[in-house]
C-alpha cells in the first residue's frame, strides 16, 4: 500500500517536470522563433519608413527641378527676346548710319559746289518778346515755304534765328538760337526734311533787320530767317527775304 502511495508520487512529479519542462522548451522556442521573425518586421519597417523619406525627399527634389527647369525657360525666352530686341535696334542703327553717310557724302558735294546754289525760296518767321515757341503765323510761313518740298532736288536749307536789342547779348545768343531750334524742329517732325539738309546758326541782335529803336523795328528783328538753296538752275530765284536782290 506504502509503495504504490509512492508509485502515484512520483508518476505526478515526473509528470509535472515534464510540464514545467514543457514550458521552459516552448518559450525558447518562441523567443528563437517569433523574436527573429519580428526583428525582421521591424528592420523592414524601419526600411519602408527611410524609402518613404526618401521617396519625399526625391519627389521635392523633383518639383524644385521643375521649378528650376520653369524659369531657366522663362530666362532663356526673356534672352531671347531681348536678343531680339537687340538686333532690331542695331539693323536701324546700321540703316541710320547708312543714311546719315548718304546725307554727309551729299553735303560734302554741296559744300564742294557751293557757288552752285542760289536761293529758291525764303520766308522770314516772326516772334513775340522773349519767346521761342512758333505762333500759328509762323507755322503759316513755314507751311508756306515747304509746300514745294517735292520741287527741290539739290537743296539745303538755311535758318538764322535774330532777336531785338534788347537784353544782354549773352541772353541774345541763346534765344536766337531756340528760335532756330524750334523751326528746324518743325520742318523735320511735319515734312520730314533730312537733318544734314539744314544748317542753323543762332545770331543774337547781329544783323537786325531794321536799325530803328522803336517797337516796330523790335518786332521786326525778333525773327527766324529759311532760306532754301537749290542748284537747280529752273528753282534759283534771284530774290532774297526782306526783298532785296542778289
């Protein structure tokens, strides 16, 4: 009876050893199993997580390329433009040239032959006091004298610009001159007469048109003298302004 109470005994701690031995090899091989495979998870986790960075940092990389790509196209377009630009204002500075030599080799010629050319045409350009600016009877003049612009074929063109007695001759000299300023300006702008047609001068209170002191003879020296100069021997006149002959 004692031997088989010692029999059961030892059955249910061999029993229980193996249970508890049991336990011990199946958490090992858990931990040799499964702590591997989740290492694993985790490491391939922590791989996607960098790519994705990546991947975000890439894409960034990408549109400020684009970007980049975007106005270096813009920049290239503005050159291009500009380059443009550039070569159309040197084709009309080389056309200008060109003209401007034309218009000096032509002037040569006139100075070269200038016992050739007589008067044309002439009208004298009145002014107010101390004023510069062309009135309607001055443009009226003016008119006048350019409606045979299409007559003229070897011709240059002479305007003198006078003032009163009045004032300084320094002063003088640099109204006369405006007043020349202003007539060369408005045959050049309305008819389109060449520049190196025209010679201007600036006289002051030299060579008055008339000697009185008076108002009237004030009026009279405030003015712009053109006189058109031809060689062409059917348009020379032998009447010079003011009514004198030649």
């Amino acid at each position: 009876m004692h031997s088989l109470r010692y029999t059961n005994a030892a059955m249910v701690l061999v029993f229980a050893g193996s249970l508890v031995g049991s336990g011990c090899a199946t958490k090992k091989y858990v931990r040799n199993t499964v702590d591997p495979v989740s290492n694993k998870v985790d490491q391939v986790a922590s791989q996607t997580n960098q790519q994705g960075q990546t991947l975000d940092a890439t894409r960034k990389d990408v549109a400020q390329n684009q970007q980049d790509i975007s106005a270096t196209r813009e920049t290239a377009r503005a050159a291009d433009a500009r380059a443009g630009d550039a070569l159309t204002a040197a084709n009309l500075a080389g056309s200008k040239a060109d003209q401007a030599n034309h218009g000096l080799e032509e002037l040569r010629n006139t100075v070269a032959n200038l016992d050739d050319y007589k008067p044309a045409s002439a009208v004298v350009v009145p002014f107010g006091f101390n004023r510069y600016l062309l009135t309607p009877d001055a443009k009226a003049e003016l008119d006048r004298l350019a409606q045979g612009k299409d007559q003229w074929k070897r011709y240059f063109i002479a305007v003198e610009g006078y003032t009163d007695r009045l004032g300084s001759e320094s002063y003088n000299d640099a109204l006369s001159k405006r007043r020349a300023d202003k007539v060369v300006q408005y045959l050049v702008s309305k008819y389109d007469i060449p520049v190196y047609r025209i010679h201007e001068i600036g006289m002051g209170k030299d060579k008055p048109a008339d000697d009185g002191r008076g108002r009237a003879a004030n009026a009279k020296n405030r003015r712009v003298e053109v006189t058109v100069y031809s060689a062409d021997a059917s348009l020379a006149s032998t009447t010079l302004p003011g009514g004198t002959n030649q």
